[in-house]
C-alpha cells in the first residue's frame, strides 16, 4: 500500500505499519501519561517541565537522533528557526524547552489548539491589526513563562533544500525587542535526509506521518544554535528577519556533526 500525495512516497511495507501502530500507540500513552502530570504541576511552577519531556519523548519515539550545536545563550530568548517537517517541533521544544508562536489557524482543530495551548503556544491573526497590542502582550508572558519561544519565519515548511523567504510580518509582535531579551537563529539541519522527511506539496498531515513513522532508520537531525542577532541587527523587523536568514543559510553550508544511523528506531 502507498501512501498517497508525496512523489518520493514509496509502498509502505508490513514492518512500515507495524512501526506506525507501535510509534502511535506509544505516542497516545504518553500523552495520556503526561497530561495528569502536567496539570499536577501546573498551580506550583511557571516553568513546567512536562511539555519539554512530552516533546523530548515524541521525538524520539518518532525515530529522530538529535545532536546539538552551540547552545541557547540563556532564558529569555527568541528564536527564529527554519522549517522543514512537523519533526522541527518536538526537536526544537525537546532540545530548548521553547513554546511557539503559530498562526491562529490552528485554533480550527480544537484538539491542536489544546496540545499547544499546554505548552504556551501563543496563537497569531496576521491580519488583524486591532490585535497587535494583544499578541505583543502574549509573546512576552510566555518567553517570560517558558524561558524561550520560537517562530518558524519561512511561514510554511519548505522542501529541506530551498530556504524560503522570512517574513518579517511575523516578527510584529516582538518589534521594537523588548528589554532583556534575545533574538537568536537556528539552524534545523536534517542533512541527506532533508528532502525525504519534508513536508509539502499536496501530501496530507496524515500522510506525512505515516510516512515518516514506517521508517526503519532513525532520523539525524541537527540542532544548531547559531550567534544572537545584535546592535544593527534588531533595527526593525525586516532587518531582523533578513539578518536572521542569511545567518540560517550561511550555516547550512558547514557539515554538521551527526551520528550513525541505527536500523530500528524503537
């Protein structure tokens, strides 16, 4: 059986299916685990620590070998990171302990909006300019809340090897950069992987999944924590998002530092 939408998408084989059942079932035990857990903690600390433990643990169930680069500078930082498949997610929340900044779109999906809403997600209208005042408000508690808050400025994922344009839109809410806190870029480097893991096209969310969840093979991913943005740099929101990208890009021309792969990921 092929799974449908993508045109690298190859026949999923019986042991395919069979890792898809085991990665989704472990991943709906752990959110049934984690959840209680959460809200037990929840009235005692502003800082949580179970959505960066869900996070870490999906990541690895779903077959990523995270290796990391440099490190976040300290609490108090907003990162901007390149896009390129669902995976960035829990790799990125795993691995920083960030929340992000997603368009409200997803409030459509009531259970996604739930999922986020644990970990801080600050949900944004674009276009609705009455709003702004709001969602500056929101993007502040929570870098102040969860220590880091991360955007995607490509808007979209790409396809692992054209780096999109940022668009500096999205980057309204923390213009002009708030006293104390840090704008730092993020290299998300899945390497010879890239375009086989990215999501685009008409491929569904579902079929993403199935895809990424029948491998055999772990996934390498690299977490590349790169220089924060300083002085000229954060002049408005245009500079930040064109400084910004052409540091992603210039890091993804150096090799980044990656294990060897394992057959079998759980």
């Amino acid at each position: 059986m092929a799974v449908s939408g993508n045109a690298h998408a190859a026949p999923v084989s019986l042991i395919g299916w069979l890792l898809v059942g085991m990665r989704g079932l472990a991943m709906v035990i752990l959110l049934i685990g984690c959840v209680p857990l959460y809200y037990l903690w929840h009235p005692f600390t502003r800082h949580n620590p179970w959505p960066r433990y869900f996070m870490r643990a999906i990541a690895r169930i779903a077959g990523l070998r995270i290796t990391v680069e440099g490190q976040l500078q300290r609490q108090g930082t907003f990162i901007l990171a390149n896009h390129i498949s669902w995976l960035d997610i829990p790799a990125l929340a795993g691995t920083a302990g960030s929340a992000f900044v997603a368009q409200d779109g997803l409030t459509a999906h009531g259970w996604l909006h739930w999922l986020g809403s644990l970990n801080d997600t600050v949900f944004i209208a674009r276009h609705d300019r009455k709003s702004v005042a709001r969602q500056v408000s929101q993007v502040r508690e929570a870098i102040r809340d969860t220590g880091s808050l991360a955007i995607f400025p490509e808007g979209t994922t790409a396809d692992g090897i054209e780096l999109l344009p940022f668009k500096s839109s999205l980057l309204s809410a923390i213009t002009p950069v708030p006293d104390g806190i840090l704008v730092q870029p993020v290299l998300i480097d899945y390497g010879n992987e890239a375009r086989d893991i990215a999501w685009t096209g008409e491929e569904t969310g579902l079929d993403n999944f199935i895809r990424i969840a029948a491998r055999t093979r772990r996934i390498a991913v690299s977490i590349r924590f790169l220089e924060p943005l300083t002085g000229h740099s954060l002049t408005d929101r245009k500079t930040i998002a064109a400084t910004a990208r052409e540091a992603i890009d210039a890091a993804r021309s150096r090799p980044a530092k990656r294990p060897k792969d394992q057959r079998f990921a759980l």
